[in-house]
C-alpha cells in the first residue's frame, strides 16, 4: 500500500511539473528520465465532445510523457480536418485520420487507444484493442451492459494489457485524500454513501427519420446496436438518452460519483439489491424522443446491510449538503458525515454545524501549455502512460476491475428502473437471483459483425 501511494505521489508531482518529493531532482529532470523511454503512439477514437479533452490531454502531455498523438479516429468524417488542425498547433504532428477502429487496430505502431465513444462501443472496441496488443485508455461507464464488461475485464487479463477507466476522481489529489481519511474512521464506520447528479437539461425535441449525412458511417456507427432509421436526435451526444446506445444522465454523469461512494465505502463486492424509479418530467415527452429518465432514484444495499443511494435530477434544483452539492458525494459515518464536492470536502461531528476536518491539499497546477477540462484530467491520463511503462495493473488509479465494478451499479439501476422493481443481485454470478427478465437485460442481442464474443 505504501508504495502504491508513494506511486501515486510522484505520478501526480511529475505532471504538474512540482519537485518530485523524496528523490532530490526536479519535475524537468524526472521528465527527461521519462522522455528517455521509447514513446508511446497514441490514437484517439471519438474526437467529438469528450473526445476533444482527451487530444488536448495527450497533446499537452507530449514533452513531459514522450507521447504522440498519432491517429483520429471517428465514424463521422466530417470532424477529421477541424481536431487535425488542432494537433497540428499543439504538436507539429499531422495525425492519419481513420473512420474504422479496425483499420486503427492494424497499425502496428500504435501502442495504445484512447476512446471517447458511445457506451454501447466501449466493450467491443477494447476486447478488439487487447486482442491487437493494445493498452486501453476507456470512458465511463465501463461498458452498456454488465455482461459485456466481465468480458472486457476477461480481455485485459487474457492479454495483459492495461485498460484505465477514464474515473478522473481517483487521480485527484483532494479525494485521495478524503477517501484516506474515510478509510482511516475519520467519521467512524461509513453506513451510507449518497451520490448526485443534479443537472439540469431542456428538451433536445423531435425530428422525423431521415437519411444520414454523407460523412457518417451509420451502419458503422450503430455498431453492435439493432439498426434502425437514421435520426439526428438519436446520434451524436443525444444517444446517451436512448438505451440502444446510452445510460441516461445515471449512466453519464452519474458513474463518476457511483464510483467515489463505492471507494468511499471500500466496497469491492457488488450490492446484494437494488430498487430504482423514477421518470420524465418537466418536458413533455411527445416531444422529445428520449427514452432514458431525467429523475430518477436509486437504492442499493450490500450483504453487511450497508446502503449507496443516488439521486439524478435532469430538472432545476437546489443542491445538496452544506457545500451546495450538485454533482457530488456525501458519506454517513457512526460519528459524523463528510460532503465531498470534486476535489473539496469537509467532514462534520455529529451535531456540529463548522468541520472539524476538510481538504488540505491544493491542486496540482497545470503546466503553462495545458488547460485541465477537469480535475484530475492530466494526472489521469499520464498515470495510464506510467502504468504503460511500468508493465503493472497495480499502477494504474482505475484498473477496467475497478471502473467495471463501480459501473455494475448504474447499469443494475437501470434495470430495476425498466423493470419497475426492486431485485436482489448474486455478485459471485454477477447475475440476478431468478428473475430471467431482469438477467436478459444484463447482456443484449449483438448485430453481427459487431457481436461481443463469448470467449475473449
């Protein structure tokens, strides 16, 4: 434990270019060290939205951890000039450009992928990565169903390859610290952990079925989903709102604080039930063609009696705890509680209304060249080179293990939600206990070629 957090120390030292603690040489000679190393060739898959923070990160990261962003790829080819021209100004560096992941997938140059990409991709795009003999860098949620992340987990094991889910909490330095001083008794025994996602969106409307823009790849796109008609309502960003492709706002925003309660809790089993309702309000829903909720509630409790709670509210609200909580955490302890809001916390005794604890660390600060599009973005993204280069899992701040188990819990939300009840969850089968509707929703019906196989 001592040398994994002393790991971690000096990986978030080196990136925000501090002196590297202990060792008695600077930030730029512990790069240099670093530099000495054989690059690592990276490509970016999904350069929309998210997309774009991770070419920005790997750009930024390109002195300090000898990277090189080498390949877009992306199913719209429409975005290929405008972020080409992004790495091109950070770097010098003329990206190839790529709309199948499989042709990415044949460079043999390429040691890593670093994907952006609609939920229901994230499986298949990284067994297909491992199989290559590629490191995986993976948004949250893990996977679309639980199902398909075992496998993922099966596929990173089988070929030894480092897959990092993109849980940027577990790089801060500020929830380190929390989760530490939770793990310590700081509030005595943790009983509850509550996560929320208080985020208001408008209607995104509807459209009628039309015929794809010519730089899409749509059938391509679609994936490992069942065809259907072409929709601008239901592709770039808007499908996270269709359980096709997406989780809803539980499955989006919401794996991120999913994950900081269950680390909270030092959980490393899967609850034992699980009840989530809740529906579409505020907008009216013959007009908007989302299925996913916009409020939803969801319970979970763990074989000790333990209980995760998580609220989303897609509509305006107030927030949460004395820290104003829309998007964040709060812990209930035998001897008081602790609000976590990103990388701020404050923990209380009891009745008392001031803290008798909070966060002391301050944020790394980013290198001149860099703007973080989050906290712990930077950190995040060069422990998974570190972890590259040191050719070990324990390295890593968000092994697939860890990202998948805390992505079970959205995921099994859900299926409570489209079940309208509560079930009960055997963790060692990973499967619920006799109810064949609720198993059938932990894996989906693959469209070939694009099947998650049995055997990874």
């Amino acid at each position: 434990m001592e040398k994994r957090r002393e790991f971690i120390k000096k990986s978030l030292l080196g990136t925000a270019g501090i002196a590297i603690a202990g060792m008695g040489m600077s930030a730029k000679s512990y790069a240099s060290i670093i530099g000495a190393n054989e690059r690592i060739n990276i490509a970016v898959v999904g350069i929309r939205g998210q997309g774009s923070n991770h070419i920005n990160q790997w750009c930024a990261l390109k002195d300090n951890r000898n990277v090189r962003l080498k390949t877009l790829c992306d199913a719209d080819e429409q975005y290929f000039s405008e972020k080409s021209k992004v790495v091109i100004e950070k770097t010098g560096i003329t990206p190839t450009t790529e709309w199948d992941v499989r042709k990415v997938l044949e460079d043999k140059e390429l040691d890593a992928l670093s994907m952006a990409i609609p939920n229901h991709w994230h499986a298949l795009a990284t067994i297909w990565a491992c199989q290559a003999g590629k490191h995986v860098y993976i948004e949250k949620p893990a996977s679309h169903n639980v199902w398909e992340g075992r496998k993922m987990v099966e596929a990173a094991r089988k070929y030894d390859r480092r897959v990092q889910v993109g849980f940027q909490n577990r790089s801060i330095a500020n929830v380190m610290e929390a989760m530490e001083f939770l793990h310590g008794g700081g509030i005595g025994d943790v009983y509850m952990a509550r996560g929320t996602c208080f985020k208001p969106r408008d209607s995104f409307g509807k459209v009628a079925d039309s015929t794809p823009p010519a730089s899409l790849h749509y059938d391509y796109w679609r994936g490992p989903a069942e065809m259907i008609p072409y929709n601008e309502k239901k592709v770039h960003y808007n499908w996270h709102w269709h359980w096709a492709t997406g989780n809803g706002d539980t499955g989006n925003q919401g794996p991120h604080q999913f994950d900081v309660a269950r680390w909270g809790m030092n959980k490393n089993e899967h609850p034992v039930s699980v009840y989530s309702a809740g529906g579409i309000y505020g907008i009216d829903p013959n007009e908007c063609s989302q299925e996913t909720p916009n409020t939803q509630t969801s319970t979970f409790k763990y074989a000790d009696g333990t209980m995760l709670e998580f609220e989303t509210r897609g509509r305006y609200t107030n927030g949460e705890s004395s820290l104003d909580i829309h998007i964040g955490n709060v812990f209930y302890g035998t001897k008081g509680y602790l609000e976590l809001d990103g990388g701020t916390w404050k923990a209380f005794r009891e009745k008392e209304a001031e803290p008798f604890a909070q966060s002391k660390k301050g944020a790394a600060p980013a290198p001149s060249n860099q703007v973080l599009a989050a906290p712990g973005g930077a950190e995040h993204y060069a422990n998974f080179l570190d972890a590259i280069r040191a050719g070990n899992n324990e390295t890593l701040h968000c092994d697939i293990e860890e990202g998948f188990k805390s992505s079970v819990l959205p995921l099994i939300a859900n299926v409570s939600y489209l079940t309208g009840r509560e079930l009960r969850f055997d963790g060692s089968e990973e499967k619920f206990v006799k109810d064949k509707e609720a198993n059938k929703m932990l894996t989906r019906d693959y469209r070939d070629p694009y099947t998650v196989p049995n055997k990874v």
